[in-house]
C-alpha cells in the first residue's frame, strides 16, 4: 500500500510542476490521500484551514456535485476557478484529482474586487492574490485535458493493482475451497459463500433437478433468499431453464429489462449480472449452480473464469457425492437381502419379513410413518396390514381403501401404468407402490411423502415391492395348502389307530398345558406352540420339520425326547431358555404318574417358579373335578354327537346351521371337509366356528371339543 502512495505522489509531482499548478487527491469525503503538490503562496491561502475566509471545505464543494462522470471546471468562490476529476474502475468513482487555483484572462481587477468587498482581506493577503494565474479559454481545455490524462493513469495503475489483488484472492478461495473438497460429502453446499467474495455476485445458489420437466432451487446463499428456495422452473424456461435444457454455461450482462429477470424481479430480486452452470452426471445435468448482482452490469473474463473453476469442483464434489450416495444404497439393499434371508431361515416367519421390509422402507425415506396393505389369500378378500408408524382405526380405515383401490376388483384387469402413485388421504400425502406379481396386484405398499424423497430412494421402493410381491405369493400358496393346525390334528388322529393310549395321553396333556398356560398368562401363540408340542409328541423331531414345517415345535419335541431317555438337558441352558419344554416335562410326568405330584424328582432342571405354579394348578384343577362329580351321570348312559349337541343346545342358544358345523369339528373334519359336506365355503365355516367359539367362552377347537366331553358330566351346567 505505501509503495502505491509513494507512486502516486511521484505522478502527482510531474503532473503539478509540468502544469505549473497546485495538484493533490482527495477521497470521497474529501480526505487527502496525497500531499499538496506545488503548493504556490496564492494556493496556499486556499488550502490551509488557518486561513479561515478564504480556506475551503472539500467536502462541500463535493456535496455540489455529488455525481460528476468526467473532469469539470469549478469555482470555489466567485471567478476563483479549480479542476475536480473523478477517477474512476468499473464505472464507480473511487478518489478525485484537484488542479488549481486560477482565473479567467482579464479578470483580475474584477474578481479581486469582489474579493476585497466580500472579505476582510489584508493588504498582504490582496497582494498575494493578485499574482494569481489566468487562463484563457483554450489553456483551461488544455489542463482540463492533461488533469484527465493523469486521472486515466491513475485508473489504470489501481485496475491492475486491483487485479493483481483479486487474481491473489481468487487463487486463496480456490485453494480453500479445494481443500474443503476433503470434508464430508454432505458438506459441499456450504462452500456456497466463497463465490459471492467476486465484487460483481451478490447471491449463490443451487437448483437441483425435481423430475424430468422441473427443476427446484434448493439452497440460495444472500439476500431474499427465503422468498427464491423452494421455487420451482420448467426445463428451457428463463435464464436458469435454458443451461438446464442446453447444458452449456451461461452468463449475461445488463439484464434488469430483460423480461426473464422476472423470475428474480418477482421475489424482490434485481439482478443486473447473472451466470448460471450446468452440474452434469454422466452427460445429464442433475444441477445448476447460479448467482448474480446488482452492483455492475458485466461480468469480466477474471469473474467468469473464477466461476468455471468454482463450477467445475464443484461438479466433482457433485458427482463424488452421488457415487457415495449410490454406494451407500446398494451397501442399505445388501443389508436388507441379508437380514431377510436371515430372518426367512431362522423362523420361516413371512410375515416377519414384511414387517421387516416396512421398518427398511422407513428407514430409507425417513417417513413418519409406513405399512404394507396385502391380500392373504388368492380365493377370497382376506386384507390384512403390516404397518409402523400409524395403529388402531387409522390403519384399518387405510387399509379398506386401499384394497377398494388395488385388490378387491378382481373382476376387471387392473393396468398398473405408474410405477408409484401419490394420494391425499387422511393420514396426510402418500405414495403408493403397487406390489405386483405374476401380473396380478397382490398388495400395496405405502409411505408418507417427504419433501427429500429422491428418485434412487424410489427406486430402492420399487425393489422392496419385488421382494414383497415374491414373499406376499409365497404367504398365499401357504394358506391355500393344508392349514398347519389342521395338519397337526389330522397326524394326531393317525395314532388313535395304532396306538389308543398314547394319543389318549397326548390329547391329555394337550388339554392340561393349555389350561396352565393360560393360568400362567402365556400369549395365545405361545399356548398354541405348546399344544401343537403335546400332540405331536409321538413323531421324530425330523419327521414334524419336514411334514409340519415348524422349526419352533421341533425343537421343543427334540429337548423333550432328549430329557425322557437321558433325564436331563441337551445343554445346560436349554430349559432356561426353553420354558417351552419345562411345561411338556411337567405335564407329562405328571399324567404318566397318575396325576401325582408328590416326590417329582424335577426341582433340578425345574424353574422353582414354575413348578410352584404348577403344583397350584394342579391343587385347583384336582378340586374342580371332585365337584364335577357332584354331577355325574350312570355310567351306562351314553351319548352318540347328535343327541350330546341337542342336550347342549338347551343350555347354549347354537343354530341348526352351528349345530352341524359342531358335530363335524367332533368328528376331527378340517374346515375345507366341513365346507363341502355341508356345501359351504370355507370362510363360511370359519364364521360358524367364530360364533360358536364365543357362545362356548373357548378360544379354539380343541378347548371346544375339550367341554363338550366335559358336559357330558355336567348337568344344566353354563360354560
């Protein structure tokens, strides 16, 4: 900065003793920045403030004119005249050049006149004066010209220190911005800022590509920037959609008239300069980096090349972000694939497994909330919702409109056009993906709209609707095969032929563990589990894995049939983690001892817990059956169905319809063999069964056949 100043003080002394007149320069305030140079005594009367008459004050002469374009004469008193020079860099006045004192040739007397009578002057003072300087007409043109000569120097001499300065900065804010290239990906936004350092760019911002028509302006460093982000521009529209549909950079200079400047002028925008470059992947631009300013009309070639390489980094940052992105979502799909094939091999659970894929696909979208709407059954409506995030009525009244939408019109071919469809719904903006599979609607999976929501996120949807659609197929072939339950009663009936005793012992104990389980407050699958355990017993462990296809229940056979030949555990956690088995011990020991508790040799493998448990229930159920015998009928009355179901319908209120349902779930029928005897569908029969379970107070079949033998003890007796 010193050796600036020195160079123009040294300018300014040529200029002064080759003008033969007083020159120095001011700021825009009217401070000095140089030193007076050939200061004469008539100039000095001016210049020093000591001087109180005659002294002058810049800073007013420069109020009279606040906006002069070029060099001007000027008087600072009457007939007293100076040149004032705006020097200027980019059309902006930066410093002025004063030249002076003189007057007009043959004007001395006259204006030392007005002098005199206007000031109190002394005579030494009026003597000084008079040796003032005149010019005429043509020596004023000529130090007008040679002082805009110097002011040109001067403009020049500050452009190149100027650029010089800038090129030294652009280098700094490249080598930043470079060097926070390194940081997280998500972080390549906030390098925003380090552009609008360029004296011409007021405001940086980024439009990212919304779908193939629109693109949205995502981030927006400056002024109004809440008005500009969020706002949306077709593909070739205004200055921005033009480089979207080109893809080539753009720039432009003096566009306030310009009708596209709309855009901006309608959210109090009024950009003179804009640039606008397309951020491309794999030759598709995906984004547009732009900015603009009010301050000067163009843009020079040192802005523009800034921009590029701004542009440029940016563009890899841009791509370097994406391949991350993409790489994380394969790595989230792997994951996927990987928990579900462990979660299908462990349990061979399927609903499991789309409650699984409805937790990933909440995860992925970030959406509050999520579900998949399918149909269990191929042959008749049967809805139902796997959801996270929503619960209760909200889920079923969703449900309903979904399967309106998508499933239940099976008699008209549903032509999937889309790959997802966006709905208003009570629950607020959804997206629907139709989970499609041989052709065919098989459910549908659904997700609050989010504002983030990307086309890959999409994507990663649409794959999660393959996998459901295979695993909502493979849920229905399932249900459309022999019902496991059935299945189990059915292999249980084989051993009443070859062998009565043992399946009268594991229809026992199936009876007896239901009735503990429910005393010890075991969930319904767990009891179910149990049950099914007892009656099948009798089979190898391999045999019901393979037949049955239920892990869980082979396992508890296996431990129990390891404990009845070995009288002790497979592993010495096995029965603290298998309450299971402890309960099939209990049971069965207890049946195979003529229902004696006493000297159970158990307590070591025993959770001393349930065992105390046990032994209650047995004490409660041991005094029921003494007052059930208060009841009891002759020995040799006997009773065939027929005449035991009319004796209950006298205490339970059955329909005749009930009534023949009943009898064949005595028989052991499946449900499909009930419906065709009686020329029925099957959920037909499944209703009956509803209805009469809840009139009996019992949960299933073998709860309901259980008290029907019972009742044949019990007279006019209520359930």
């Amino acid at each position: 900065m010193n050796n600036s100043l020195e160079l123009l003080q040294d300018l300014q002394e040529a200029y002064a003793f080759g003008c033969d007149m007083t020159i120095f320069i001011t700021d825009l305030k009217g401070e000095y920045i140089t030193q007076p140079s050939n200061v004469t005594p008539c100039t000095s009367l001016f210049l020093q403030e000591t001087n109180s008459s005659l002294s002058i004050h810049y800073k007013q002469v420069l109020d009279m004119f606040p906006s002069i374009a070029k060099p001007i004469i000027c008087e600072l008193h009457p007939g007293i005249k100076i040149v004032l020079a705006p020097v200027k860099l980019n059309n902006k006045t930066l410093c002025y050049v004063w030249a002076g004192v003189f007057i007009e040739s043959n004007t001395c007397d006259v204006v030392l006149a007005h002098v005199s009578s206007n000031f109190n002057l002394s005579k030494t003072t009026i003597d000084v004066l008079s040796g003032i300087k005149d010019f005429t007409h043509e020596q004023q043109m000529q130090l007008l010209n040679r002082i805009r000569n110097m002011t040109e120097i001067i403009s020049q001499y500050l452009s190149l220190k100027t650029k010089a300065f800038s090129r030294k900065k652009r280098l700094s804010i490249v080598n930043k911005f470079v060097n926070q290239t390194r940081a997280a990906y998500s972080e390549w936004e906030g390098q925003l800022d380090l552009l609008t350092s360029i004296s011409a760019i007021d405001f940086v911002g980024i439009a990212t590509k919304a779908d193939s028509e629109t693109f949205c302006v995502s981030r927006l460093i400056g002024q109004y920037q809440e008005d500009l982000v969020g706002v949306d521009f077709f593909i070739g529209e205004g200055f921005l959609g033009y480089v979207a549909a080109t893809g080539r950079f753009g720039f432009w200079s003096d566009v306030a008239s310009d009708p596209r400047s709309l855009f901006f002028a309608k959210r109090n925008m009024f950009p003179r300069v804009l640039f606008c470059y397309p951020l491309k992947i794999d030759k598709e631009v995906v984004a547009l980096l732009f900015g603009g300013g009010s301050q000067r009309t163009s843009l020079d070639i040192d802005d523009l090349q800034m921009i590029q390489t701004f542009g440029a980094i940016l563009e890899v940052m841009y791509a370097n972000q994406s391949s991350y992105k993409i790489l994380k979502d394969k790595q989230g799909m792997s994951r996927i694939l990987f928990d579900l094939g462990k979660e299908l091999v462990n349990s061979q659970n399927l609903t499991e497994c789309l409650r699984l894929l409805v937790r990933f696909c909440q995860e992925i979208t970030g959406s509050a909330f999520s579900c998949i709407i399918y149909n269990k059954s191929k042959n008749e409506n049967r809805i139902e919702a796997v959801a996270k995030g929503i619960t209760g009525d909200k889920i079923q009244v969703y449900s309903n409109e979904v399967a309106n939408r998508y499933i239940r019109p099976r008699s008209e071919i549903m032509y999937i056009s889309e790959e997802y469809y966006e709905r208003h719904t009570d629950l607020g903006n959804v997206e629907e993906y139709p989970i499609v599979f041989q052709n065919r609607v098989q459910g549908v999976l659904a997700a609050e709209k989010t504002m983030t929501m990307e086309p890959s996120q999409r994507k990663f949807l649409s794959s999660i609707c393959m996998i459901s659609g295979f695993i909502i197929h493979a849920i229905q072939m399932m249900e459309d095969l022999l019902p496991k339950e059935d299945m189990i009663r059915i292999l249980h009936k084989t051993i009443s032929e070859s062998d009565p005793q043992k399946y009268e012992l594991t229809l026992q104990a199936s009876n007896l563990s239901r009735l503990f389980s429910k005393t010890i407050g075991l969930s319904d699958s767990e009891m179910s589990l149990i049950c099914n355990a007892c009656l099948l017993v009798p089979f190898s462990p391999e045999f019901i894995k393979e037949e049955v296809g239920d892990i869980r229940i082979s396992k508890i056979v296996q431990g129990f049939a390891h404990f009845m030949t070995s009288n002790k555990a497979t592993s010495e956690n096995d029965l603290t983690i298998m309450k299971e088995i402890q309960i099939l011990i209990l049971v069965f020991h207890y049946l195979s001892n003529e229902e004696q508790i006493k000297n159970m040799n158990l307590l070591d493998l025993i959770d001393p817990v349930l065992y105390k448990q046990f032994k209650a229930f047995i004490v409660r159920e041991k005094s029921a059956q003494e007052d059930l015998l208060l009841y009891q009928e002759p020995e040799h009355e006997t009773y065939d169905e027929y005449l035991l179901i009319e004796r209950i319908k006298k205490v339970i209120p059955f329909s005749e319809r009930e009534c023949d349902v009943l009898r064949f779930v005595i028989q052991g029928l499946a449900n499909r063999e009930i419906a065709k005897k009686l020329f029925i569908s099957e959920h037909t029969v499944k209703n009956h069964l509803t209805k009469i379970f809840q009139k009996m107070q019992v949960t299933d079949r073998q709860q309901a056949i259980s008290k029907i033998y019972q009742f044949r003890h019990i007279k006019n007796r209520k359930f």
